[in-house]
C-alpha cells in the first residue's frame, strides 16, 4: 500500500491550493478516504473523509464551507482543495485509508503573508 501526496506549498491568506494523494497497492474504488492535519506542537485531526463511491463527504468544523474533498477512481487519486485560506490551515497534511490503517508521508501547507 502506497499513498503519496502532492502540491503542498507556501500560499498567501485567501489563497487556494488543491492537494493530491496519489494510491497504489490496492484496490482504492473499494475504500474510504480522508485527510488529516498535524500543525506544530497540536494532535493531529481529521479534515475531511469521503466514502468510496465518493458520494457521501464528512469535514471538520474548521474547515466546513472552505475545503472541498473529491476522487477519482480511475485514476485512484484522492483531492483536497483548499480555499480562503487562513494562518492556522498552517500544518502537514496527511493522506489516510482509515481500513487497514495506511498514511502518505505528508506534505506541507504554510499559509503566510
């Protein structure tokens, strides 16, 4: 099992950045999906989750409205975007098959001025 995560960055307050994870290793159509955060000295939390099919999401509390969760399973790629973005967005970002328990190794979100 391999997930990878992509396009992480440094982006401005009110920016957007949309975050990949590519899967490999198993079937991806058949799992739910999610991303989590780690910000420095903070327990990691869940953002956002999406069902298989990708027909039923779930997000944070701080990020409703903001972030966007999506797949595509014929390219078994899993998407975050990530609009209005704020300083405490400001963490590592973690793809996550929660069955099994797989992670990616995480890709840097900074948002500054």
């Amino acid at each position: 099992v391999q997930l990878v995560e992509s396009g992480g960055g440094l982006v401005q307050p009110g920016g957007s950045l949309r975050l990949s994870c590519a899967a490999s290793g198993f079937t991806f159509r058949l799992y739910e999906m999610s991303w989590y955060r780690q910000a420095p000295g903070k327990e990691r939390e869940l953002v956002a989750l999406i069902s298989s099919a990708g027909s039923n999401t779930h997000y944070g509390d701080s990020v409703k409205g903001r972030f966007t969760i999506s797949r595509d399973n014929t390219k078994n790629t899993v998407y975050l975007q990530m609009n209005s973005l704020k300083p405490e967005d400001t963490a590592v970002y973690y793809c996550h098959r929660p069955v099994g328990t797989a992670w990616g190794q995480g890709t840097q979100v900074t948002v500054s001025s």
